[in-house]
C-alpha cells in the first residue's frame, strides 16, 4: 500500500492500515520495525514491547545523572504508551503514523487504566473510532477484566494482539473449551466486533524450542468485513527472531458504522401491530393476583421495564395516570393496553430519556 492513507475525492481517510506483533520487549526488532514499516502501516501496536533505559540525562548536581527510560522512538511515528505506574511497565504501546494526526489520535486511559491495556481513538469526521491494544497474561487478567466491565466500554471497531488463549475456533488443535474463551467471544460481541479469521491462516505463536507446539493465540476482532481483503494477514516470513507472527489488517474507516446494539421494529409497520397485539395478550395472561408479595412485584416491575424499553420507539405520547382503583391503562396511540392489578393502589413512575440513535425507558412501582 501507499505511505499515505487512502483518501476519498472529499479527502477524507478511508482506511488505515495496522501492524500487530508480540516483540517480547526486543528493542533493536522495534527500532527496526519502525523505519522498515513507515511506509506500509499506520499504526502499530505492540505487545511486551521493550522498557529499558536508552541513555543518561547529564545532571549539573549529580555524576551519575538521570536515566531516560522507554522505548525506541522515530521522527515519522507518534509515540503513545502508558507511562510505568506503581513500578509496572507496560505491557502494550502504540506507534501513529504521522499521516494519521489529522484524525487526533489520544489514548485514554478515563474509558479503561491498566497496564495491558491500549485504547486508541480516531476523530473522523462525523464520529470517533475506538481501537483496542491487548495483552492478556497466562492468568486471563485483561480478559477477565473487560469482562466484568463491558457495560461500561465504548464500541469499537478493532480489537486486537496476544490474548493468549486457547480454543477450536481459532486453532484446529485444541480440543478443550475454556471458559476464558467463550468469555473472549462474548466480550467481542458485547463491543461489536468479531473474531475475523486471517485470509492466510496458521500457526501465530512459534516457540524457538522445538520441543514446544505452536499455537494460536494471537487474534484480530473486527467489524464484519465487507471483502477478503480487508481481513487480516499474517506475515509467515517476516517477523524476525522472535516467536510471535506479525499480523497486519486493513481496517476500512469509511464505511463503518457503529453497531447498533438494539434492533427496532419500523414505526407504523404490520410487525409493529402484530408485536403489540401479542404483548398485550401476553400481559392480560399474566397472574398478578397477589402483588403483595415482593418477588412478584419484582417480576412485574422488570416485566414491564423490558416493555417499555423494546416500545419506547413506538411512542407517539404516554399518559401516566394515579388510579386507586383496580386497573391502570397505559395510554399509547393508537394502542390502548389495560392490565388489572385488584386490591393495589399502585402508581406508575415512567422515566423516559431520548438520546440520538438511542430510546430507554424504564418504569418503577412505589
């Protein structure tokens, strides 16, 4: 590909081309990586990339002076890491072609803070992109740590490096299933993405030893491509001393929308009638003779918040109404669903928030 990112007629950057490799903190493959890529990639990520001291800075106070710290730097390549915190080097870097500053790259590091962690985002001209740097340790730390965060991660489009983890689906030679790993696809479907097979597959971790086997364990999540050549490659020739295969993808910027997490029946359709027809028989159904009893009302109160979320786009206005009676009517137009609730006097709190691409709604019982 050309040095400079391919452009549309508008100028705007169509995609971005992005090198993945496991260096095993090797600084002079680093040092090498970016003058020989500088006019293949756009990004580099790096994992276990090299942390050591590169030179002493002279002291008027001091003899020794002061050691400088980190990893090889090049005047083409936008240097971004994760600076040592509590005496943890990092685990994951990235490198920015400077063709890519009119996007502003920025790591972030409010989204997610951790070590083995890389966040990435792209400012395109109507929206921002987030790519994903990982490193997951033999201990499944990273994994296990989006995992229990995923609500409150953005989407993204990229998510790549040494997961160091083992599965079927990935690698033909292995017969388990680990849990981790049905974690790792899950997680990747919660952010949008899945796990895009390489258009060359094959082994991506070759350990020097021969008595050791190869595997798979370095893996590229994406957006569904749109052709073969926009999956992901590994370099079967390239990748030096080390043990870990490079992977380059090309990653199409322009066409990607973000996903949408939660699918909408079309205002005023005949799916829309038949689906409110069928929720209004199944809420005339409902046994909700004794909600006196907590764990009824529990059920009621999530039923009917799952109600109101999938409804919410179909809308036009919501009447609340204070009855001390034996019914209450949710109002909607042109539909008109009452349910009976004896002996209750209960009042219905909807909240209702409208966010661009978005509808939530929830109701509450007091």
């Amino acid at each position: 590909m050309s040095r400079d990112p391919t452009r549309s007629a508008g100028g705007v950057i169509m995609d971005v081309c992005i090198f993945s490799q496991n260096v095993n903190c090797n600084y002079i493959h680093v040092d090498y990586v970016l003058e020989a890529l500088k006019d293949n990639f756009h990004v580099l990520f790096f994992q276990e990339p090299p942390w050591r001291t590169i030179r002493q800075m002279v002291l008027m106070t001091s003899m020794e002076g002061n050691d400088i710290v980190g990893a090889p730097k090049h005047p083409d390549w936008l240097y971004m890491v994760r600076l040592p915190t509590n005496g943890q080097n990092p685990c994951v870097m990235a490198y920015v072609h400077r063709h890519l500053a009119v996007l502003r790259p920025s790591m972030w590091r409010d989204i997610i803070d951790h070590c083995d962690l890389f966040v990435l985002s792209l400012f395109m001209p109507c929206r921002m992109v987030n790519l994903l740097n990982i490193y997951s340790d033999d201990a499944h730390t990273v994994i296990n740590l989006l995992a229990r965060d995923v609500d409150q991660l953005p989407t993204f489009i990229y998510m790549g490096s040494d997961f160091n983890c083992h599965l079927e689906v990935w690698d033909l030679s292995c017969m388990s299933h680990p849990l981790v790993a049905q974690c790792l696809l899950e997680l990747a479907s919660d952010i949008g993405l899945k796990w895009a097979q390489p258009s060359n597959p094959g082994l991506t971790h070759i350990p020097h030893s021969p008595d050791l086997a190869g595997s798979v364990i370095d893996l590229v999540f994406t957006v569904l491509v749109a052709s073969a050549s926009d999956l992901p490659r590994l370099d079967l020739e390239c990748w030096g001393l080390l043990d870990h295969v490079l992977i380059s993808t090309l990653l199409p910027l322009s066409e990607i929308d973000i996903q949408v997490s939660h699918m909408v029946i079309s205002r005023e359709s005949p799916e829309e009638s038949r689906f409110l027809i069928d929720l209004a028989t199944g809420l005339r159904s409902l046994d909700v003779g004794d909600l006196c009893k907590g764990c009824t009302l529990t059920m009621a109160v999530i039923f009917l918040s799952i109600f109101y979320y999938i409804c919410s786009l179909t809308l036009t206005e919501v009447i609340i109404i204070d009855i001390p009676s034996p019914s209450l009517y949710y109002i909607m137009q042109p539909h008109v669903i009452p349910v009976s609730i004896p002996n209750r006097e209960l009042t219905l709190h909807l909240h209702y928030k409208y966010i661009p691409n978005m509808t939530w709604a929830y109701c509450t019982f007091v």
